[in-house]
C-alpha cells in the first residue's frame, strides 16, 4: 500500500474496508474496547498513532511506524529482521508482534487493549507503505521529486500524493471520500476483478499466532517494490527534482490500489 497521509486518508480507507470484512465476534471486540459502536470503530482511530508520535509522551512509539531495510535498490531489496529492527528503539514489526500480543491478552486493562488496537490499526497500514521499509535517503525523505507539477518529496508522493490522486482529490474532507473508496474496493475484493486473486492467495502467511513471521513478510513484499519500481533511486542526491508523474499512471497506482485492497483484508481478516 503506497499511503500515510498527511490528510490519514490511506489509513482511513485501509480502516473502513477493513470493517468490511472483520467478523460479527471481532466487531463487537473491537467496538467495546474502542467504545464506539459506529461504522467509523476502525476508522475514528485510523491516524491515532500519528498524532501521538511527537508529543512528550508519544515520542518513545517514533521508531515504531517503519523498518529501514540496509539493502541496496534497485539492485537488490531485502528485509532482514535482525539487521534492520532496532533492539533500542524497535521497528514497526517488533510493534505489531507487541500490541498484538496486547491486544490479544484478555488479562490487561480494557484501556490498554484499546491503545494496543489502536497502534495495530495504524501500523498495518505504515508497513504496507513500501518506503516505511526502505533506508535510502530517509525513506525518500530526501529525494526530491515533482508530482501534479509540484516538488516534494517522495516519501510524501508515495504517502499521500498518489493515494489522492487515485480517487480525484479530497477536498480536505477524508472521512467521506474514503468511506466511498472503501466500498467500491470492498466489492472489487468480494465480487469483482480481485476476488479470484484475494480468495486463493491473499491470506496465505498470514498467522495471527506468529505476528514477527507475518508483519516480516508484509514488509519484504513491500520493499520489494522499492526496486521494482524504484529506478529513481539510481539518482539520490537531495537537490534534484525528478519527475515522478509519467511513473506513476502506471505501476505504482496500480500496485497502490491491489495492496490497499490486500493488506485491509489482510491482518484484522486473522481476527475472524
């Protein structure tokens, strides 16, 4: 999934078709411990995580939204758990093995299993986010690109630029737009041009029982991408804008929409 979110519209969208597919039984564990029995359960706490991330008392969970793979791209991309986690400051695969755990342990305070769901909703979407798993340059912090005639970064492209593209612009309201998205990915997923792809392949690795295995596999065949449509990366240095928009009316906006799509369906569809 190639989406944050500056707006949280990817991590809204991930949310809502996510609630699309979760269980009768997870719903209403979810709802209890979010204390929400809307629609909005999932996506009302979609970009908590974020908002907490710069504060005095958030700030521990900053390391906790990526992994920074030290491979080499586009030569050669690869995760490697003991290489690239941090012990100290941990990564978003030590995260998701950690609330989920939490999530999962009857034992805790309602309100630290709501706070566990919370990181886990969010960081399901960061490591979909191939770059939330790449080290060159910051993840792309620090390559400059122009997209829709605009320099930014490609990090921010690849985070919120194409994802809004992809449904028209939001018109700062995201909430609306990704509760549509949602629903039409819902149906390309059950009944359309992905159900055939989502029912025989989508699933398999996935073992809520073993979230370091399954949030690790997430991030190699994310990182994958970095290299296989990641030839920009050949030219790093910071203070030249190249330009990303004839690149991204193919492969990535393709590939952005089929992993937003899976990986919704992906780990919460571990709860059912």
């Amino acid at each position: 999934m190639l989406i944050r979110w500056t707006t949280g519209f990817g991590h809204i969208t991930v949310a809502y078709i996510a609630s699309n597919f979760v269980s009768d039984s997870t719903t209403s564990y979810l709802q209890t411990l979010l204390r929400n029995d809307t629609g909005d359960y999932l996506a009302g706490v979609a970009t908590w995580a974020d908002s907490i991330r710069y504060t005095k008392w958030g700030r521990f969970t900053s390391g906790f939204h990526f992994i920074d793979a030290h491979d080499n791209p586009p030569t050669y991309c690869g995760v490697d758990y003991d290489r690239d986690c941090k012990k100290e400051a941990g990564c978003v695969v030590s995260a998701l093995q950690n609330y989920t755990s939490q999530l999962l342990d009857t034992e805790l305070p309602l309100w630290r299993r709501a706070q566990a769901a919370k990181f886990v909703i969010h960081f399901v979407g960061d490591i979909h986010q191939p770059l939330h798993t790449e080290d060159v340059a910051r993840g792309g912090n620090g390559i400059h690109v122009t997209f829709e005639g605009k320099e930014l970064n490609l990090h921010h492209v690849w985070d919120t630029s194409i994802a809004e593209k992809l449904v028209g612009g939001i018109r700062r309201k995201p909430y609306p737009f990704a509760k549509k998205w949602a629903d039409e990915l819902t149906e390309e997923i059950k009944s359309g041009k992905y159900a055939a792809e989502s029912k025989s392949g989508w699933l398999r690795g996935t073992n809520i029982t073993d979230p370091i295995a399954t949030a690790l596999g997430w991030a190699v065949e994310g990182n994958a991408l970095v290299c296989t449509t990641g030839k920009f990366l050949k030219a790093r240095k910071p203070s030249r804008a190249r330009s990303w928009e004839r690149t991204t009316t193919k492969r990535p906006l393709l590939s952005s929409r089929s992993r937003l799509q899976r990986l919704a369906s992906g780990w919460l569809l571990g709860w059912t």
